[in-house]
C-alpha cells in the first residue's frame, strides 16, 4: 500500500473532501473452503457452497462461495480499509453482480471509485455518492460488481 493510501485510509472522508475519479483499494483477505461452508451452513445452504463432492455435479462444478459471501467480505473490507467515509458506509439502493465465482485459495481485494458526487438540496449537512466497487481476486479477475449509492455527511459550520 502506497504511503498517500495509508494517510487516507487512517483519516475518514466527508463529502467535500471527495472528487470524481477518486480510488480507493482495500487490503486483501484470503478466502477459505471451511469459511466458504460456514457462511453456506448458515445462510445459503446450496451444494455447490457446501460441499466439494457434491459440487462437482454442479453448475460450477466445484466448491464456490455464495454470491452474499463475496458481498459480505466486500462490505467488511470496504469498512475496515476501503472507503474512508465520515458516519460509516450508509447504503441508499444499488446493484450488485456476480462475473465470476469466489473459490477457496482466492485473495480477494476491492477497489472503488468515486462516480458522481451530489449534495442535498434539502439537507445540507449530507449528500449523495455514487461508486463503483471491483472485487477482484489475485487472478485479476472480477468477482464481484457493486454499483452503490452512499448516504455521506458534508463538513458543516457550527454557529
């Protein structure tokens, strides 16, 4: 991680510190086949995520995460290292797609970036952000798509 990356990431973000095109990368986490199962066991009990024999026999024809756990790693690492947002990351509505299959071994990083900046008309203490968050694996393939508009609080004077 570059030295800017670092600085940015300890310090959280208001609306008026954002720009269009901005990039932010998460840090990377390894996926493994007993979380894979886990997350499955719990909410997505499907073969193909819970078991390798079965999974062979599958659509994908291994053992693959559920599309939820590669968002729900998504979501961890944007909080944790990703998007430096001021209030936290408040979703407002979104799209989100899965390319590609999450497998165990995969190293999954996110990297986002900042589409469309728009303050409230109405309310002048926040505003709206729309970003594009890649998840990636160490393959450089695209494992998952979030399109995400972000409820972000502006810098406001106090009187």
């Amino acid at each position: 991680m570059a030295e800017a990356d670092t600085e940015t990431s300890d310090k959280r973000l208001y609306l008026d510190d954002l720009a269009i095109g901005q990039l932010f990368t998460s840090r990377a986490h390894v996926v493994d086949a007993s979380e894979i199962k886990a997350f499955a066991r719990q909410f997505d009990p499907q073969p193909f995520h819970l078991n390798e024999e079965m999974a062979k026999h599958t659509f994908f024809g291994e053992l693959v995460a559920s599309g939820w756990h590669t968002a729900a790693i998504t979501m961890r690492l944007l909080v944790e290292t990703g998007l430096p947002l001021a209030g936290g990351i408040i979703g407002a509505g979104g799209e989100v797609s899965w390319p590609n299959p999450t497998r165990p071994g995969d190293t999954l990083t996110v990297t986002s970036e900042i589409e469309e900046i728009t303050p409230s008309r109405s309310r002048l203490d926040r505003g709206t952000l729309k970003v594009r968050s890649e998840t990636r694996n160490q393959r450089d393939e695209i494992v998952q798509v979030l399109l995400a508009k972000l409820i972000v609080p502006r810098r406001v004077e106090r009187a």
